[in-house]
C-alpha cells in the first residue's frame, strides 16, 4: 500500500491582521498602543506610560523604572527647589526640578550662609559681624540694619550730640556720640554731663535750670568765650542791639542788632543758641543808600498801625548826609527776609535835628490816652551853639505833636527817657544836660530836668520842669545816661539811674535816687541811696536777671571792655569789687549792655552785651553776647 505524506510548512511572513501592521507583540499584547509589548509595559492600559516616557508630577511611574514622581532622578517638575542646610526657608546650590519641596530643601533659594539659620534674604540685618539679609553688605554700610545703637552727631566731641541729627550703626561713626541731649554742639563746655559753673552765663548741663546758681562772680569772654553770641561775619561792626519785641508771633522777642555805618538792621529769631552769624539773620531791612548812622537806633515792642503785630522803628542821623535825621517805621515784619528800607510805614523827621533818635528813642503814652504806642526821640542840630530837642509822634500820624528846643541841654549827648516819675500813671519826661552848670555845683557838674505829663503839654523844660536833680561833682557829666525802668528795692516805686563818663575814669560816677520823686524839689546826686565811683560809662536797670523780685543794675567802666552787675537793692557806695557778676573781655569799642528782657521765656530777664572782641576757633570778630539770667 502506498502512502503519500503530506508536510505542512509554516509561511515565515506574519499573517496579514488587517490592519497592516504586523504583530510583533509575539503572544504579549499592547493593550494600550503605545508601542511597548504589554510584558515589558508597566501600564498597558495608559499609552502615556511606557519605558523611556518623561517623568511628570501626577503621582504615576510615567517612565516605568519603578521610582515616582521627586524619587525620580529623571523627573521633569514644575518648580525648582533648593538645598535648604540651615532649614531657615531659603536654599542655595544649582537647585533640583521637582514637584514638592522636601525635606532639606527650600523653594526659594538666595541663601548666603546655609548653615546658618540667621544669615537669608528675610532675616533683619543685625549687629553681629555676618550679612544677616544676604544683600552683600555689611553691618556698617547696610541701611536696614535694625537693633543697631543710635548715635547722635556731635561736632564739639564732648561726648553729647544733637537729638535731631541721628545714625543707627553699629558702631560709632566719627564725630557721633552715644547720648543725646546736647544744647549747644559748638562749645564743649555745654553737655548734659557738664557740671553746672555758677557765674561763666552758661546752661553748662543743657537742663534748663542753674541748679541753685546765681549770675555771681567773674566771667571773662576772653578765655571762655561765649555760649550764645552773634558774631560779625563781614567787617560790619555790631556795636548796637536791641530787643524788639515778637515779630514772628511765635512767643519770643527778636533781637535787631546794627553796626550804625552799613545802612542796614539785621534781625535775629529769639531764643539766640550757640554761635549765630550775621549771615544767617533770619531778617534785615537794608536801607540801601550811604544816610549817615541808619539803624544807630532801633526799638520795637509797639504797634504803631494797630494791627495787634509788633512794630520797629529805626533811626539815622542824616538823610543822604543832609542836615534831617529821620525814624522809619516798619510794619508787617513777621516773615523775615529781607526788607527794603523805602518801604517803611511812617517816615519821621525833625527839621531841627539831625541826629534824631541818636541820643534817645523811646516809646510812650504821649498824650495820657493810656495806649503807650506813640514815639519820642531826643535830637541836635550843630547850627551855632547845640541845642537839643524832643520830638513826639502820636501812633499812626507822621505829624510831630511835640517838639521843642532845650538851650540848656547844649550837650547834646545826653540821657532822655519817660517814666511814671511821680506815680500818678502818666508817663513823664526826662532829660539830661551833663554840662549844665548850677549855684549847687562846679561846672560841668550836669542836671537832669523831669517834666510831668501827658508829655504833649510840656513845651519847655528850660523853665517850665517840676523837678531837677543835679551833680554836687565837677566835671561829672552827670545826665549823660538815664533809665527809670527798674524798681532796685521792690518797694513797687521806680527808681531814677543817673549815669556821668566824667571827665576821667575818677570822675565817672553812676548814682541811683530811689522813686517816687516829689514835684517841686531839687534833687542833689550827693544824697543819692547807690553810688558806683570810678564808672558810668552808660549805665542801665537789666531787670530782675537773679529772680529775687528786685531789679538788677548794671555799669560799665570807661576806659576798657568791663559790665558790673549790681544789686539795685543795695544802699551806699560801691566799688568794683563789689558786683553780684562781673564781665570782662577784649574791647572793639566801649562796652554797651542792653535789657534784653526773657529772651528765652525761662522767667529771668536777660543780658544783651556787645562792644566785644569775641573768637569761636578763628579770627576775634565783634559780637553781640547774650547772658542768660538767673541760674548760671
């Protein structure tokens, strides 16, 4: 029997599956067509996982090598997150894409110091030597330091600076110190630290108070130089000052201060601290001609125009050099800055007197109306043998309401003042003749003549005045000087100052006639309650600068720059050695000291002294120097 055998053989080509895509997965399917056999897909069921897909953040082992997600080194993250050391919350480093922040690791990085949890870029800088905030500077130079001392700027290097100029460092700065509280960072001598010295005119420990001192004993501007002084910048000369009231309404009285040859009246804002310069006066009225000695006089403390402001009149001898001398007076000055002399208020003239105002400028209550904001001033003419004259201006009129000539006052430099003489609460007149000659003295002995007010009826005092007082003393010019502001005794009375240069240093006398005085009678100098010998150059009340409740005198000396403080209280004859204080100095001319009033509100008059030679670390210049009362 014959067989045949059949052999099927196996095609080697795949069958068609329809597709036309041949199947390779060998009996393992790709259930999800991504391309990978499902045995080597760790995820048939999601195409978007297979071997060799990018590792994202959805918590899936996209690329099939058994790590997820921040376990995966082949990660693709959505942020980057940084080596975090110090676990302070910011790292540093290259940083590694990752989904979320692990342990060890910071999402922002800027770190500078990882392995110190105080040094990042939101960490307050402090002093501690490291950059703190990462901002590459250093405690010294870094401008957020916090916690750091502050030091205040100290100029004078006593160890106090100024309260309102301030640095916080970490160290000190040169010329700053640790404490504030310094009142006057020009002098070293004035400190909180400083000891209180009774008698130098200082506030020597910035506390406001003498700490039970007195205005007592010497104090010489030549070897301690002032405190609180305005000083000559430009060759001026300010010989001259005065208080003139609160012009800028801020409750202190200014100062006008004038040099009498510049055509020009500078004003200074009151409280005076520390060293002021001409240049920096808060306010000037510039005249801006050559008249002769503008601003040789200048008062204020009135209202002329009846606004409620202060007011100042100013005086020169000459107009243009002409024989008028004339007044301004200056409103509306309470901006500072500066003022044209034109543009005054009331322009004042005396036909008759050239040097108006020189030898006397006062404020009164001409008429008795019992407003005290009207003018009088004292003039001369050189015209055949001198006379002087008086002069009144009722406030708001350019008309003079008084005037008349003195025969007798022919010198023509003598005091003139108002006061309530006779204590009836009218102001009353009086006037100085220092070479008027008498029955009663030799000559050259001088007389004071007072004339009762209201001073608008008082015509001549050559015949007509109610009282008199004169020099039992040769060569006395008694009258030169003249000042009825100050009650010595507290006894509530006025008292009468009477000043002569003499005609040397021996004969120069200021005397003191205790107020009220009674109408009729002939004073003589020789009976006088005070005596001061061997002085009176000008001589002048200060008031009340100790605080006791009596009002304080003050002389100076003819032939050098000296200012004796006295007690009006005391009775009999004094010398120089016996002053409450005495100021001494380098003279630039004679000494002149002014009342100043409360300059600084503390309830002590003040001093106002110039005439002085004074230096703060370059070349001696002429000052105002500004003595505080009691309580230094």
């Amino acid at each position: 029997m014959r067989f045949t055998l059949l052999l099927l053989v196996a095609c080697s080509e795949a069958p068609d599956t329809g597709g036309g895509k041949p199947d390779d997965t060998a009996g393992s399917p790709d259930g999800d067509g991504d391309g990978v056999r499902a045995d080597e897909d760790c995820n048939d069921a999601d195409a978007s996982v297979l071997p060799g897909a990018p590792e994202v953040c959805n918590g899936v082992d996209d690329d099939c090598d058994d790590l997820t997600d921040d376990a995966d080194d082949d990660l693709a993250g959505i942020a980057t997150f940084y080596a975090d050391g110090d676990e302070d919350g910011f790292g540093a480093g290259a940083g590694r894409s990752g989904c979320a922040v692990q342990t060890g690791e910071a999402a922002v990085d800027g770190d500078c110091d990882d392995a110190d949890a105080s040094s990042n870029p939101d960490a307050p800088e402090v002093c501690d030597g490291a950059d703190n905030d990462c901002d590459g500077l250093g405690d010294q130079t870094d401008d957020s330091l916090t916690g750091a001392p502050t030091w205040y700027a100290d100029a004078d290097a006593d160890g106090y600076g100024l309260d309102d100029d301030t640095l916080a460092a970490c160290r000190k700065p040169a010329g700053y110190a640790p404490d504030a509280g310094d009142c006057d960072d020009a002098l070293a001598a004035r400190n909180p630290g400083a000891p209180e010295v009774c008698g130098d005119g200082l506030d020597n420990d910035c506390d406001g108070t003498g700490n039970g001192c007195a205005l007592e004993g010497t104090i010489d501007f030549s070897t301690a130089p002032a405190g609180n002084v305005i000083l000559d910048d430009g060759a001026f000369g300010v010989a001259r000052n005065r208080a003139v009231g609160d012009l800028n309404g801020d409750g202190y009285p200014e100062i006008a201060v004038s040099s009498g040859g510049e055509d020009e009246v500078w004003l200074f804002e009151g409280p005076v601290s520390g060293a002021v310069k001409i240049s920096d006066a808060w306010g000037r009225i510039e005249q801006g001609r050559n008249d002769n000695d503008y601003g040789i006089a200048a008062i204020g403390g009135f209202d002329w125009d009846g606004d409620g402001s202060t007011d100042v009149a100013v005086s020169a001898t000459q107009y243009a050099r002409d024989d008028i001398g004339y007044l301004k007076v200056y409103t509306n000055l309470s901006g500072g800055g500066t003022v044209d002399g034109d543009s005054h208020a009331a322009y004042l003239e005396h036909t008759n007197g050239m040097y108006i105002g020189t030898y006397g400028l006062v404020t009164c209550d001409l008429d008795g109306d019992g407003v005290g904001n009207d003018l009088l001033a004292r003039a001369h003419t050189d015209s055949g043998r001198p006379v002087a004259w008086v002069a009144g201006w009722e406030a708001g009129s350019e008309t003079p309401v008084l005037t008349f000539g003195m025969a007798t006052g022919g010198y023509p430099h003598g005091g003139f003042t108002t006061a309530d003489v006779n204590d009836d609460g009218i102001d009353d007149l009086l006037f100085g003749a220092p070479d008027a000659e008498t029955d009663s003295a030799s000559a050259d002995g001088g007389i004071t003549y007072i004339g009762y007010g209201p001073i608008a009826d008082i015509t001549d005092l050559d015949t007509t005045w109610d009282l008199r007082l004169y020099s039992h003393l040769a060569g006395d010019y008694s009258g030169q000087y003249l000042d009825m502001s100050g009650d010595g005794d507290g006894d509530g009375h006025k008292d009468l100052l009477v000043g002569g240069p003499g005609n040397s240093v021996a004969d120069a006398a200021a005397r003191l006639v205790r107020g009220p005085l009674v109408s009729g009678s002939i004073y003589t100098l020789a009976t006088a309650a005070f005596s001061i010998s061997n002085g009176g150059e000008a001589s002048t009340w200060v008031g009340d600068v100790d605080g006791d409740g009596d009002d304080e005198l003050a002389i100076t000396e003819p032939d050098s720059w000296g200012v004796y403080l006295y007690d009006g209280a005391g009775t009999g004859t004094f010398g120089y050695g016996d002053t409450t204080a005495t100021f001494l100095g380098t003279r630039t001319r004679g000494s002149v000291v002014v009342a100043g009033g409360d300059l600084d509100l503390d309830g002590h008059d003040d001093l106002l002294l110039s005439g002085l030679s004074q230096s703060l670390g370059g070349a001696p210049v002429e000052a105002v120097v500004v003595v505080g009362g009691s309580g230094i």
